[in-house]
C-alpha cells in the first residue's frame, strides 16, 4: 500500500517505510514518521561534519602547495596533492526546507478565570444536547475539546463565543478577557468586496500589522494572492483568511475549531510552533491527534452532555480511557459470574479457580521469564545497531543500511511492546498472589 498524509499521527502508526520528495529527490526512510525525523536529522548532522571536515583537509591541501609549488625538492609531493584536490568529492549539504514561522503574544493578560460555565444547558429543539454542564478554564491553559461527532463540542465554543444563549445556567468571561473565535462558519462573515491585505489589516493588531505578509504566505497565499478580492477565493482559501485574521487579532484567549483542515503539512507545522509559544488560553477541537499532542496540557471529553478533566496530552487522555473501558469490562464480568454462580457449585467452582489459579501463576511465571530474556536480546541488538549507525561510512552500502535502519526500527517498536507484555503479565502475577493471600 502507498498512501499520501498530512495526519503525522496516522502515519506514524500505519507506514513502514517513507519516501520523501523534497527538492526533486526522492529519499527513502525506513521506519515511520518519528524515525523518519530523527533520521533524517541525524543524516543530515553527520554530512555536516564530514563537510566540515573536508573542508578543513582542503585547506590544508592548499596551504600546502601554495607554499612549495615553486620548490623542486617538493614538486612531486605538490603534484600528489593537486590530484588529491581534483579527486576529492565536495559533499554538499541537502537543502533545508524554508522554516516557517510566527509568533503571537497577547497584547493584554486577561485575569486568572478566563471563562467559567455553571450548570449550563442547551437544547436546539426538544433533546437536550448539553445538560448542567460545569467548566473553569484558566489564563494560559491550552485545553482540548474532544468527543464524538453529535456530542456538541462546536455547540459548547458557540455559547462561549455568545453566538448562541444557554437555556439554563451561565457562561461567564472573566474580566479583560478579548477572545477570537475560528470556525468554519467563519468564512460566511468575511466581506467579498475585500482583497486578503484589507480583510486581515482591518482586524489586525498594530503590533503584528508589518508581518501580514509572512502569516498569509505561510497559509499559501502568497505574492499576488493577497491582493486577490475575498469573492474570487476557493472556500480552502477563505478558510485559511479566516484563520490568519484570528491569529493576528488583539486577543487573549483563542476558541479554535478544526483549524488545520485546509493547511498542508508545513503550515500546519507554524501553527504549531506558534500556539506553541502563544502566552494566551487556547480551547482547541480537532481531529489532528499529533496536532494535540504537541500543544495541549488538559483535555475535557464532552460526552452524553457533561464534560470529564483528564490532566496531560491527548495521547495521556487515551491511555486513561482504555485503562478505564478494561477496568469496566472487568468488572462487568466480575458481575455476571457472581450473578450465574449458586450455592450446589460452590465447591466445585473453588476448586476449579484453585487448580485454574495454579495453572495462571505457572503461565505468567513463565511469561514473565520469556519476556525478560527477550528484552535482554532486543536491547543487545539495538545497542549494536546505533553503534554502526553512528559511522557516517556505514550509510555507503544504501541496502544495508535501509535494512539496518527498518530492523532498529522494528526493535524501537518491539522493546515497549515487550516490556508492556512483562509489565502486564507482572502486575496480573503480583493481583493473583495478593487475591490468593486474601482469599487464604
């Protein structure tokens, strides 16, 4: 399969391998998106040495014979070196790609509580969509908004934005709090008759007003683009306005959603850097998994009306939803079988769950011994590969080092897995003696 992504998440858990096509070359990676980038980097820093390194012998060359060109005695010794220069293969360091980058400050703080909901409900016909809701966001959090589509997650930045009024309870702002809100329905409110410049420098604080040109560039439009009329633009392109005239505005606190649907790869990547770095309070929905992981350090699920705090990145939210569905499930199980269990089976259950309970601490035992004398392998055989990895020479042979670089790959996978197999079987072994003491 060949697929073609701006989802770094997705990638990253899909591919295998990466081509990349960049500056007319194709280069070929073998791992996934992470591995593609330290590689990368780490190819791209060890070419830098070498460069620096031939550049030095050149010198030396050079010095060399301009100093016994004339002499005789030396001319042999010149000639040799002047062959050496011609021979010498200059190492040219592969272009970087223009970094783009922005960043956005808050003109003034807000105070601590930037908005607050209490027992807040909104019903768009008879079903209630959200029901006593409760919320507290703080100056300078970066939040996630996260749930399933229908759970009302652009309802909830609607009645913050004031675009829409809660049937019952309150939505409060707290007090010098300016907020910019980017939607999709945003681009309904951008006036047809303006080119880009004059739409974006209408709202654009004064601060920021001399780097218009750089925050449009970096969202494609570029050059004659910005003198383009509002009408005359794709609905991609309006989007895009939209996301610039928010990002430049005089505001403390930043209501987003979806806003990397239209941005390719790079642009989503300035963004990135650039909320990043934003001294503001960020509400963020998207579907952009890595996106979250970079930026955020809260999520709240919004889910049958009411919302949940999880504390950490999106990948934290996740681990801590599975970890709960397993303890669910466990229990739900836990249940039915203490419900189907009768007194006349009693006996005959206990000693079925002593000889099942013996057989299990023999299973995981040995579990726990396999496991060990494979990390014990793994890790002899990454710490191999890294130390021939880290010869510039060793990249010369480009199929043996693709095949390297994918086996060190498929270690940098294997070992958590491993290690989660021992941690896991680790845990069930330490609960089965605990619940055996107990029951003793």
């Amino acid at each position: 399969m060949i697929f073609v992504s701006h989802d770094r998440f997705f990638i990253d858990r899909l591919a295998d391998e990466i081509a990349e096509l960049e500056f007319e070359h194709l280069t070929h990676y073998a791992g996934n998106y992470h591995f593609y980038e330290q590689q990368k980097e780490l190819i791209r820093q060890q070419l830098i040495q070498k460069a620096e390194e031939q550049r030095q012998e050149r010198e030396r060359l050079i010095r060399f014979i301009e100093r016994f060109r004339y002499k005789n005695t030396k001319a042999a010794q010149v000639q040799s070196r002047i062959k050496m220069l011609e021979k010498m293969e200059v190492i040219e360091i592969p272009q970087e790609q223009k970094n783009f980058s922005f960043k956005i400050q808050v003109p003034v703080r807000s105070f601590k509580d930037v908005c607050r909901m209490n027992n807040v409900s909104f019903r768009y016909d008879i079903a209630w969509v959200l029901r006593n809701l409760n919320m507290h966001l703080y100056r300078g959090e970066k939040v996630a908004l996260v749930g399933i589509n229908g759970a009302g997650k652009t309802t909830l930045t609607r009645l913050i934005a004031g675009e829409l009024q809660a049937d019952e309870g309150t939505v409060d702002l707290g007090e010098r709090v300016s907020f910019g809100y980017y939607a999709q329905h945003q681009i309904d409110a951008l006036k047809l008759e303006h080119t880009v410049w004059q739409e974006v420098s209408a709202v654009a604080d004064p601060s920021l007003r001399a780097h218009i040109r750089d925050v449009v560039g970096i969202f494609q439009l570029s050059g004659d683009d910005i003198e383009k009329p509002i009408s005359v633009l794709s609905g991609g392109e309006k989007a895009r306005v939209s996301l610039a005239k928010i990002l430049l505005s005089p505001v403390n606190f930043l209501i987003m959603d979806e806003p990397t649907n239209h941005l390719d790869l790079l642009s989503k990547q300035a963004l990135e850097r650039a909320l990043k770095d934003y001294d503001g309070t960020l509400l963020l929905i998207s579907h952009d998994r890595y996106f979250l992981d970079k930026l955020v350090n809260r999520v709240f699920e919004l889910k049958d009306g009411t919302l949940r705090i999880f504390e950490g990145n999106y990948s934290d939210y996740l681990r801590k939803r599975e970890n709960e569905e397993k303890q669910q499930t466990s229990e739900h199980f836990q249940e039915k079988n203490k419900a189907a269990t009768s007194r006349k089976d009693q006996k005959r259950l206990e000693a079925e769950a002593r000889q099942q309970i013996s057989d299990r601490r023999k299973e995981l035992n040995s579990l726990i011994k396999h496991a060990e004398e494979m990390i014990e392998k793994l890790e002899q055989e990454k710490q191999y590969l890294e130390n021939q990895m880290a010869d510039p020479d060793f990249y010369k042979n480009e199929t043996e080092a693709a095949k390297s670089g994918k086996r060190y790959q498929e270690i940098q996978v294997e070992i958590p897995r491993v290690m989660q197999e021992w941690e896991s079987a680790s845990l069930q072994l330490e609960e089965l003696l605990e619940n055996l003491n107990k029951g003793s």
